[in-house]
C-alpha cells in the first residue's frame, strides 16, 4: 500500500524552501482577484508541467476565453511548443522580472487569437542572480502582472521544475496552483515537500494562494498502480485531485515538435479531447461560463425546440378521395 505523509523536517533543507526576508514581508490585502493566475508547478521534472501549460491555455482560449501564458522556465519549452524559436534577442520574463519592459510589450500573438505568449530564454537564468540584492524580488512578476489581469480571465505560468526564486516568483504571483504528478510512486515521493514548500510561501508571502488541483498525468487505468496511486492521491487530497485525468498519448508527445498545442495538431485525438475535459472542469470549479460553452448552450435549446415543433397534421391531397387518403 503507497501512502502519503506530511513533511514534519520541514527545516532539513533550506535551500528548497523560501524563507521570509525583512524586505519581503506578506502584503496585509492581496490584489483583487479581477483574473485567475495559474501556477502549473511541481519540483519533479518530466510530470507534464510544460504540456500541461501549453495545452490547457489553449483549451481555455478555444473556449473563447482571453488567455495569457507566461514561460517561467529558461528552458522555453512552452516558447517552443507554441511555434517560436528561442531567441535570446527577444524581449522575454527576464525583461519582465528586471523591469525592462512591461507585460503588453513583451506579449507574442500565437496561432489562436485568444492566446497571448510571453516568451522565455536562456536569459532567465541570470535573474535568480540579479534580482538577489533587488528590493521585494519575490513580488517582481506579481507586480508586472497587475496591469493586465483584467485583460485576461485566466493566466497560466509554466514554472521550472525547482524551488528557486524564479518558482517563488511565479508563487507569489498565483490564485491556485495546479500540480500535475504521474501515477507512479516516485511522484509521490516529493509532494509532501512541495506542499510544505507551499505553506511557507502561504504564510510569509502570499496569503491567497490556495491550490486549484492536482493532476494526474501520463495516466494508464489499466495498470493497478495508477488504480493504486489513484486511490491514495483522493485520501489526501480529497476534492482537489482533478476527476479529468491526462492519458498517454502519442499525439501530445508529437505536437511540441510541430510547435502547436494538441488541439490544433489533432483535435480528435485522446490527448486533445482531455485537456479540452480538463479547462471545462477548471470553468465549472470557478464558476465561469465560457462563451463557447454559451453557444454549445444556445444551439442545444435551438435543437431541443425545433424537436418540439409540431408538424401540421398530414392531410390528403385534395384530389384524393378520403378513402385513399386514409
């Protein structure tokens, strides 16, 4: 039996988990929440971060939603798997978190209109050396948010598979924070940790972050470990582990190279049709009613009544006699 306990040597490492500073103390009111920032982030690497990014902000901008994905990662993954060369050139988070440029000039069109990119590069890595000495350098992309949230109903944030100053960046900038973890147990080895990590960043920085969901990703059902890893993720987390699951699927693994989301490169396919699953079940926990989801609406009731219309009653034709009409 795989069993998950809470962290009780929340202190054994340091290193992994931010501590509060005296220029960096929990703001007493948090922004208003005019927009829902996404953190996708866990500390383990190869869980589906990335993918999870790209492809839910494209799900949720089919869905007719304005949506903003920021690539915290330097590895610019979600640059890439959305079409864009990496380009060191190019304004990008770092330029954002260094205060270089604002948001709205770093922003990238993508082939969805309702998508927007700001992109990454290898750049990034020298702001978690840059901004050390910098004053509330936890708040810097929270602060070049701001500005936009309204613009935008959902905001998603690929972070790097770390605890450094960059995911801590992206922590105090989030509502909810959606951690995606396969159905293996050496995934479940650090989700203690990473909700330790959590609560301190709750605590010393941002006091509104709540989380939105884990995600099971690369999920077989036919193995009795993910059935096994299932069972144990629901004991602990209760209503926060999402009911949509992301399956294996070649065409998710093949999108990226195309440099398109899933749904764009095979919309039939079961990767495609599960992330499509998982924004309308984030829409649905928030409350919020897509304009897609308004129009699916409005066409159900337009064939729900033309089902309904009575057809005058069939008479004969007027030459006919009653009894070849009958």
């Amino acid at each position: 039996m795989i069993t998950i306990h809470p962290s009780t040597k929340q202190d054994e490492n340091p290193e992994a988990e931010p501590t509060t500073t005296p220029e960096s103390k929990p703001e007493a009111t948090p922004s208003p929440t005019r927009s829902k920032v996404l953190a996708v982030v866990n500390q383990k690497g190869g869980v589906g971060k990335t993918t999870t990014a790209i492809n839910l902000a494209a799900a949720l901008a089919l869905e007719g939603l304005q949506t903003l994905l920021i690539d915290c990662d330097p590895q610019a993954n979600s640059t890439g798997g959305l079409g864009f060369p990496r380009d060191e050139s190019r304004q990008s988070t770092y330029d954002l978190l260094l205060g270089h440029v604002t948001l709205a000039e770093a922003l990238l069109s993508t082939e969805i209109p309702t998508l927007k990119l700001v992109p990454s590069s290898k750049n990034l890595i020298g702001a978690t050396i840059e901004l050390i000495s910098a004053d509330r350098r936890e708040y810097k992309l929270r602060e070049a948010i701001d500005p936009v949230r309204a613009d935008y109903p959902f905001i998603i944030l690929d972070c790097p598979p770390a605890l450094d100053l960059l995911t801590l960046n992206s922590l105090v900038a989030a509502d909810g924070l959606l951690v995606p973890m396969q159905a293996e147990y050496f995934a479940l080895e650090g989700i203690s940790e990473l909700m330790s990590t959590l609560d301190r960043v709750t605590q010393a920085f941002n006091p509104a972050l709540a989380l939105e969901g884990v995600l099971l990703t690369m999920y077989d059902d036919r193995t009795n470990l993910a059935l096994q890893v299932n069972e144990n993720l629901k004991a602990f987390f209760d209503d926060k582990l999402l009911k949509t699951t992301i399956p294996r699927n070649i065409r998710l693994a093949e999108a990226p190279s195309h440099g398109k989301p899933v749904a764009l490169y095979d919309p039939k396919s079961r990767g495609a049709e599960a992330y499509r699953e998982l924004a309308l079940e984030l829409l649905t926990r928030n409350n919020m009613e897509s304009p897609e989801a308004k129009r699916r609406k409005a066409a159900a009731a337009a064939a729900s009544s033309l089902k309904s219309f009575q057809q005058p009653e069939k008479k004969g034709r007027f030459w006919q006699s009653k009894k070849s009409s009958s």
